[in-house]
C-alpha cells in the first residue's frame, strides 16, 4: 500500500507517547536501540530463541508481550522483536518502530532524512493447498487482510493488488457477513534475496485464528467449506497459500512508511488435508537459521 501523504508536522504529547526512560510507550525502545535489519516473530519467547544465536546482545527491552533484543550476528546488527498476535498488534509496533528512527523524540517531529528498515516476519501458518508440504517454507508475495486496521489511514492499493482482489471478491463470492478486504505486496529484493527457493503465494491474513480460519469446535460454521473454496482461487498464476494472522497489516503499513516487508512461514498445518507436523519447533528453527543466514548476509 502506498500514503496519499506523510505527515511532516510535529505531533503532540499524546500522540507520540514517551516513558519516563525516553523510550517510545509500548515496546520501550530509545533512539538507536532498533537496527536497519529486523525480524518480528509473534511468540515473546521465540525471541531469546533468536537473539541467542547472535554473536552479542546489546540492549534488552520488555514489556506486556513486545519483547525486543537488538545485537550483532555475521559482522552486521540485528534486531529481533515480537510482536504478539494479530493485526492491531502490528498497528502499534510498525508504528513504534518507525517513530524510534524517523522521529525526532526531544522535538515530536519527523526527520528530514528518512531510514528505510528491512522488516522480516518469522512466523507459523496452515497452508491452503493440498501440494504444499508441512514443513516446507511459504513467503507471502501478496497478502489479504480480513481485519480493518489499514482503513484508518489514507492509503491506497497498488493497481495490481487492486486487481487481485477484484478477482478473489468475485471468485469467491466475498460478500457479507465477512469484512471488507484490502491487499498487500511482499517487497521483491527481499522476496529474492531471502525466500528465492520457498513457495511463494497470497496469504490470508485472518482476524481469528478459530472461525475465520474455518477451524469448528463447538460453534458452528458460517461457511464449512472456506478451506475447499479458497483453494479454487486462481488469478494470472496467482494461488492463496496460506493462512496467518499477521502478515497483511505488516505489509500495508509497513509498505506506507516506505520499509522493505517480508514474511516468511514456517508450515506447521496443512488446513486442506487436515494434517499437523509431527515437531513443529524443528521446523521453526530450520527457517530460523535460514532468514538469519540470507539476512545478515544481504547487502
């Protein structure tokens, strides 16, 4: 997604909000404390996972579930955030992440120099379609989110994304009772340089992980076949892949405030047959050190 417009204008107290340390009110990050390079992950405890395989930790935040370790690996600095679950989450933490390097704290107003940051989420997903294999790696090159955070800002999709959910809304049938969709791209230097050899696809980024991922319980279905349908969609080669819950909202706001945005899934489930891999935190860690080999050595 792109901005019509980014604010050039100091803001006030209770816009950009500062703790009595200085950091920024959610993830208690100070200026200089976030590196260009960054990997989000939605589990707190997944990120001592990846910052004890850097060479050094530097800094320590914490707070409710946004836990932040900044350090170094293979010669360059990293930082490893989580972001906790769902997409008004991601709302706070692009926004939080962005103000710690394109705002001037001491003055609430933008920089004049802008930092774009590489932004990779690492995370954990079902995919929709019968030939991608749990344990396998899904990179979202598009993603279409069921919940309605982007629509609070003036942004506005790219013609291509456009197109595509044109497409999927007539394919599919989108009407009511579901949400109004909006779509996303993944950046294509990333797509190339970190997720070259995994299945790359649209992913459905739910506002649920139980109903609107089509899982039943006790509760009844609106639409039992959700899973079956989605799989049908196809438009110029594009397939859904996958479902998650993250990725779109980092897509479209992270896109606007001009980041480089990538997500990668590790493929725990495979919703169409109904299957769950046997150790899934093997196959975290396996994608783990792959986006932290092909991150840090990324020019």
């Amino acid at each position: 997604m792109k901005a019509k417009s980014l604010n050039t204008k100091p803001v006030g107290e209770a816009e950009l909000i500062l703790n009595e340390h200085g950091g920024i009110y959610h993830l208690g990050i100070e200026p200089g404390e976030v590196a260009s390079k960054i990997i989000v992950v939605g589990d707190p405890d997944r990120v001592e996972t990846i910052s004890m395989r850097f060479d050094a930790v530097e800094t320590k935040r914490r707070a409710r579930e946004f836990a932040v370790h900044t350090g170094r690996l293979n010669g360059q600095k990293i930082t490893v955030l989580s972001t906790g679950i769902g997409v008004d989450n991601i709302d706070i933490v692009l926004n939080e992440l962005d103000a710690a390097v394109n705002m001037d704290f001491a003055s609430r107003s933008p920089k004049k120099e802008l930092q774009a940051l590489e932004i990779i989420r690492v995370g954990t997903s079902g995919a929709l379609r019968p030939d991608i294999e749990i344990g396998s790696f899904v990179a979202s090159k598009y993603a279409f989110g069921m919940d309605s955070v982007p629509f609070h800002y003036d942004l506005e999709m790219e013609e291509d994304v456009k197109e595509l959910i044109a497409a999927f809304s007539e394919q599919m049938s989108w009407v009511a009772p579901y949400p109004a969709l909006y779509g996303a791209k993944g950046n294509p230097e990333l797509l190339k340089n970190i997720a070259h050899d995994m299945t790359q696809g649209i992913t459905l980024t739910a506002n649920g992980f139980y109903g609107p991922q089509g899982r039943n319980l006790r509760l009844p279905l609106r639409n039992p076949s959700i899973i079956r349908d989605l799989n049908t969609f196809e438009h110029k080669g594009e397939q859904m892949s996958n479902f998650e819950m993250e990725c779109a909202g980092l897509y479209a706001l992270g896109g606007a405030l001009g980041h480089k945005m990538l997500t990668c899934c590790a493929i725990l489930a495979n919703r169409y047959q109904n299957r769950f891999v046997d150790k899934p935190q093997v196959v975290v860690n396996r994608l783990i050190d792959v986006v932290l080999e092909r991150l840090t050595h990324s020019m």
